[in-house]
C-alpha cells in the first residue's frame, strides 16, 4: 500500500518529481493493473511498492509492514519472504531447468515445496512436459510462464508483474495473462501488474490509471470469467 508517496530524482532545476502524492491500497485476492502513459511513474511506483527503490515522501505497507526507512538487510529478507515478482524479460536462470528455476525461491529461503501445491501450480501454469526443459530450449511465452510459476511458488502476499507480456507476441501473452488470472481465481493470488498496453490491463480486476505521477482515475471492471 503507498499511503501519499512522492518520489523526485534529482535535485534543484533537474529535480524530476516522478510521483506525486499517490496514495493506493491492495486488495488481497485481486488482480490490478497500473496503466499510463510513458514516463507517468509506473515503474517508479511499482519499484516503491515492492521495497526496490526508496520514496521521498510518504510511507510504503507490504502487507501490515511498514517498509520505509527499513535498511537494505530486512528489505531483502521481506523481499523474499512476501513479494514475488514477473519481469518482461524474464530474468530466469540459463543453466536450471524450469523445475530447477521454479523451485529456486524456496531453495534461497530455505523452505521445501509442498508437493501438492507445486503440482498446482505446474498443473495451472500448464508445464508439466517442459519441466526437465532449459529456458534456451522453451519459447518465450514457456518462459514467461516458468517465470510466473516461480514467483507464485512460494505463496508471496502478492506478485509484482513489470510488463510481463511486453516481450511476447499476442497468444504468448494471452498465456500469461491467462494464468495470471486463474492464479487470483483459482488460488487468492494478490498481483499489481505494470502495463501500457489495453489488452493486458483487460485481464485485470481493477485498473489505476497513472499520469505525471499522479492517480487520475481508477476502474473496476468485469473480467470475461466473473460476468455470469
Ligand atoms: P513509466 O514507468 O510510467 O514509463 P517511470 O517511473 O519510469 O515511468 O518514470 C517516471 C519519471 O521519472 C520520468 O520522467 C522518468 O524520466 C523519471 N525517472 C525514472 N527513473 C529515473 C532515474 N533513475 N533518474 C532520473 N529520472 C528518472
Ligand atoms: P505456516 O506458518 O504454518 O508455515 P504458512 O502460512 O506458511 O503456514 O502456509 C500456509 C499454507 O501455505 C500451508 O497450508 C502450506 O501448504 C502452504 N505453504 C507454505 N509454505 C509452502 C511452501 N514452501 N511450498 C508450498 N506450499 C507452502
């Protein structure tokens, strides 16, 4: 939750004021999108929200923790234990196999998976025959969705997606966007996804709508699996 952050880089004449005041909540179980135009404080947001960058002003919550002003130490640990993330260019490892790179978030924490839960999740995500597979030999919506399954396997209080379809082609995407969805249907997934494009934000429960750092609208919007 950003509870009136402001964030400015720079200082003096080149003080850029990349957020102005954006106050924003998330609610457990729901799919949200962040939309606006370039250079509208998408990233910067998000980056805030997930403890990777800090605010100038304001207070960030991660679940009922207040994260501003917390030193690099406690962040990543929090990091690891609560937010997930999905990034446009993947970001998986190349000499792990999916299973290998889906685990991963547990093995750096130290926890096992739950045999059952990792099977849904590969169930849901659709991989089942790739698991053995490196990300070199998956297409780019594969990865897309190794990548998603990793930031769902260790049951973050919510997912942190940056444009996870802007490097795929449309019915890659679709994919993603998909499972993204059925993550929140299906499992109480809690995910803020970053995106400019129309199509990926129509899968989303709720839409924010950004523009020179300030929320100017906001949305909520039936989903194709939610209208009766
Ligand atoms: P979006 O994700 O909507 O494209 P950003 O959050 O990346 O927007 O950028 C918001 C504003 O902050 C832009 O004017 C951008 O140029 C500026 N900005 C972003 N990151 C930096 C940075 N590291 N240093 C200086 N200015 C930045
Ligand atoms: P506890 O505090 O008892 O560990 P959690 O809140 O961590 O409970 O877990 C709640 C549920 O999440 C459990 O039912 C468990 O099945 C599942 N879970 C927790 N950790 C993992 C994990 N590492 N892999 C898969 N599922 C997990």
């Amino acid at each position: 939750m950003a509870d009136g952050v402001s964030k400015v880089y720079g200082s003096g004449d080149a003080a850029v004021h990349a957020l102005r005041g954006v106050s924003v909540g998330f609610v457990s179980g729901v799919f949200t999108a962040i939309m606006g135009p370039s250079g509208s404080g998408k990233s910067t947001l998000m980056h805030c929200l997930a403890g990777l960058d800090t605010v100038s002003g304001g207070r960030i919550m991660l679940g009922d923790v207040e994260i501003t002003g917390l030193g690099d130490r406690r962040l990543t640990l929090l990091r690891r234990d609560r937010v997930g993330f999905v990034f446009q260019a993947f970001n998986l490892l190349p000499t792990l196999t999916a299973e290998q790179n889906i685990r991963l978030p547990l093995d750096l924490a130290g926890r096992k998976a739950d045999a059952a839960w990792f099977d849904q999740v590969v169930d849901v995500v659709g991989l089942r025959d790739r698991l053995g597979h490196r990300p070199g030999e998956l297409s780019g919506g594969q990865q897309q969705r190794v990548a998603c399954a990793r930031a769902l396997v260790a049951r973050p209080d919510v997912i942190f997606a940056d444009e996870p379809t802007g490097n795929l082609d449309s019915r890659s995407g679709a994919e993603v966007l998909g499972f993204l969805r059925a993550s929140v249907r299906e499992m109480g997934q809690t995910i803020v996804m970053v995106t400019h494009d129309p199509v990926a934000a129509s899968y989303a429960d709720r839409v924010v709508f950004l523009r020179d750092g300030e929320i100017v609208s906001e949305i909520v919007q039936p989903t194709p699996d939610t209208v009766l």
